[in-house]
C-alpha cells in the first residue's frame, strides 16, 4: 500500500514536470519573440523619425534658434553639437563571451528596454529642436 502510494506520488511529480517544462519553454520563447518585434518596431520608429528630421531641415534649414547657449541656425545646430540626431541609431549589442552570458528572454527585454531609452532621448531632443525652430513635430505612428 505504502509503495503503491509513493509510486503514484512519484508519477504525479513526473508527468507535472513533463507538462510544465514546455509551457515555461513556449513562454520565454513568446517574452523574446515580443522583445524583438518590439526592437524592430522601435528601429522603424526610428527611421522615420530620421526622415522626419531631414524632411525639417529641407523646410528650414536657415530658422535660427537657441542651439545649446547661443543663437544657430538649425542647419548648423544639427550639423553641430547635435549631430549624432540625424544619423542612423546605434545598434545595442549584448556581450556573450561570458560563461552565464546564454541568450535568454530577460536580455532580450533588457536590450528592447535600452532601445526604446535611445529612441525616447532621440525624439525629445529632436522635438525639441523643432519646435524652437517653429517646425512640424515628430509623432509615431503605428502601421
């Protein structure tokens, strides 16, 4: 009576080992399947973003403005202490030389978070030069 009990009890914790695994697998699996479309859908956000700005400075290039602590024009601004806003983003690479450096949803999520700081930063500081220069804002829009 007493084995027959074990013997279940050992079968109960077996097959709720074999069932769980792939559930947990299939979810972190979804977790960095959404961080990368995420990241993608961040770079396009990005690229129109870049757009955004180059069709601006086509528009207004000689509208002076208050660049950093003196008055610039806003093609001399971008072409100056910010110039980094119109040029493509930096791609996030995530070091995995290490021994516990194993790709896992939680690096994914990390690299998206990191991703979407970039692009925040990018659209404030680019907003912000065009609204001083008088120009049209950059919104995102979902496709």
């Amino acid at each position: 009576m007493r084995m027959q009990m074990l013997t279940s009890i050992l079968l109960l914790i077996v097959c709720l080992v074999c069932f769980a695994t792939p559930g947990i697998t299939s979810e972190q699996s979804d977790i960095s399947n959404d961080a990368v479309q995420l990241r993608l859908t961040i770079s396009r956000f990005d690229n129109d973003l870049q757009k955004h700005l180059k069709k601006a400075l086509q528009t207004g290039p000689e509208r002076i403005i208050q660049c950093q602590n003196h008055p610039d024009t806003l093609e001399n601004c971008l072409s100056g202490p910010f110039r980094d806003l119109p040029k493509p983003p930096v791609t996030i690479r995530h070091d995995t030389s290490g021994p516990n450096s194993k790709p896992t949803p939680l690096v994914d999520l990390r690299a998206a978070e990191e991703r979407f700081a970039l692009y925040t930063d990018r659209v404030n500081t680019t907003n912000d030069l065009l609204s001083r220069a008088g120009l049209a804002l950059f919104v995102p829009r979902a496709t």
